[in-house]
C-alpha cells in the first residue's frame, strides 16, 4: 500500500439509505483505517518516523470520529502507555477530576483580545461575542465524564477545563436545536499523549459563528463570516416561528444533500471546517491543551 493512497474520497454516493447506507460507510472508514495503519507502517518500516507519527494522529482521529467504523480486530496503540502502564481509559474510568468552569476578565475590547489568566490543564477558552447571553452544551464521547452546560453573558469570557483524555462536542444552545454548528474536540491524543485534535464541524448544520485555535496561537477552523444572509432559502434553517437562524445540515434523513454541501465549500474552504464526514484534512492539531473558541 502506498503512502500516496491514503485519504482518497470512499464517501457512499447520494441515494444510498438504511442500513445500505451504515454498511457502505461504515466500509469506508475500514478502508481508510487500513489504508492508514499500512503507511503508518511502512513509513516506520522505511525509519521516517515523523510521517509514521502523522499517520497514527490520523488513526486516533479515526478511531475518536467513528469508532464503530474500525475493525474490531484492530487495536491502535494508546497515547503514552506502555505494556506496564495503564490505559488512559482506564483511568478515566475511576473517579476522574470535575471539569470545572471559572470566567475570566473581560476587557472592554475582548472581542478582539485573546483571554488573559487562562487556567492550566485541559481548556476551551470561550468568548461570547453576541449582544445577547449563550448556553454552551457540551456532549462527552462514550465512556467520557459529563460536563455541565455554561452560560456566557455578552463580551464574556469563560475558560471552562476538562479531565484527562476527555473528547467530545460542543454547541451554542441557539435556534431550534436541530441545526447547530459543531466544536469539537479530542485532548491528550497522538502516540506521545501531547497531542489536541480540534475542529468546527458543519455536517449537522449551522446556527453560530464559531472559530477554534489554540491560545499559543496556530490553525484556526471555522469561519466567522456571515455565511447565511447569502444562502439560497431552500437551504436555511427556520425555528418554529418560521424565523431563519442558520443553515440545514449537509446531510439528512442519511443521504447527503448536494445542495447544501456545495454551498458550504464555497464558504468554508478546505481544511477549515467538517462539510462531510471524510474531511479528513479539517481535523486540525495542537501541542497546546488550551484552545480558544470565538463563537458569534
């Protein structure tokens, strides 16, 4: 398997539904999860160990995105654990710390400023930057501890920290619910456990601006352009009142909607948000474990 294969396009084509559907995706992961695990070690065979790194990020990517879509025979290796160590899971299956939150100091320009004072460990760094207040809810990946949803006032500024290993979601409470950007977020990954896996995702639609990077500076995915004022109507997401809030998702009722997937790569360009779930390339990463999210 060469190395220039891997990451070619096996996403199941529009009209694929049911379990035809699950199964013919659920495929494509395996298939991607192979292609990876064969030049990861090929590249460790030929002694180019930073590209057999890069490969395993990847694996870890896979295995935190879809974890049903790897084969089941196949363990990849944990993030600093040796034979004589225990898992990460395993820890985290003992009494792992309370995720705390605690505001910062908002400066009067904290729109425009990064946040000071942050907290040491695990951190999403939230600003607010509505004239309205914001209910961030997060939701934990299996096995991972619950976190407590916060609300921000507006020009806040709130850091809010997360145990050890902890990956999952996050998403402004605004509009109906149903259609809502995606942060998301995976800590203490890679084969050495330093690693921060971070991104905006657009697959389940849009209700908020929303950027993430880290606090010491780096990629930033997603946008916080106006993205819906120019959107064809057909495509818009409406409350119950009939008010528009944001963007449908990309896919619906398992099929992905063209239409919608289409306007948002010309808005979001690659590598800057999820648009469909093999954008394997907007899955961005960080030696920092402090990253900050600007949401609008």
């Amino acid at each position: 398997m060469s190395v220039e294969s891997v990451g070619k396009n096996t996403v199941p084509k529009q009209g694929d539904s049911g379990s035809v559907f699950d199964a013919a995706l659920n495929g494509a992961w395996k298939n991607e999860w192979t292609r990876r695990e064969a030049a990861r070690d090929q590249a460790k065979a030929s002694g180019n160990e930073a590209l057999a790194q890069h490969f395993q990020n990847e694996l870890d990517v896979l295995k935190l995105m879809m974890p049903e879509g790897v084969p089941s025979d196949t363990t990849p290796p944990l993030a600093g654990a040796s034979e004589s160590e225990p898992s990460k899971s395993s820890v985290l299956d003992t009494a792992p710390p309370l995720p705390t939150s605690k505001s910062l100091p908002t400066p009067s320009n904290a729109v425009a400023e990064r946040p000071k004072d942050v907290p040491t460990g695990n951190t999403l760094n939230f600003t607010n930057e509505r004239d309205t207040p914001m209910t961030i809810v997060f939701t934990a990946n299996a096995g991972q501890p619950l976190v407590p949803s916060v609300t921000l006032k507006p020009g806040e500024t709130l850091a809010q920290s997360f145990p050890e290993g902890w990956s999952g979601n996050f998403r402004s409470s605004t509009g109906d619910g149903v259609n809502a950007t995606l942060g998301e977020v995976a800590f203490n990954g890679g084969a050495d456990g330093k690693q921060t896996f971070y991104d905006v995702s657009y697959i389940e639609g849009n209700n908020a601006r929303m950027t993430i990077e880290p606090s010491s500076g780096g990629p930033v995915s997603g946008t916080l352009k106006d993205i819906v004022s120019g959107a064809p109507d057909s495509i818009k997401a409406r409350d119950e009142h009939g008010n528009v809030y944001g963007l449908k998702k990309t896919t619906n009722a398992q099929v992905i909607n063209d239409s919608v997937v289409s306007y948002y790569r010309a808005a979001v360009g690659d590598g800057e948000g999820y648009v469909v779930p093999k954008d394997d390339a907007s899955t961005l990463g960080s030696n920092s474990n402090s990253l900050n999210v600007r949401i609008a």
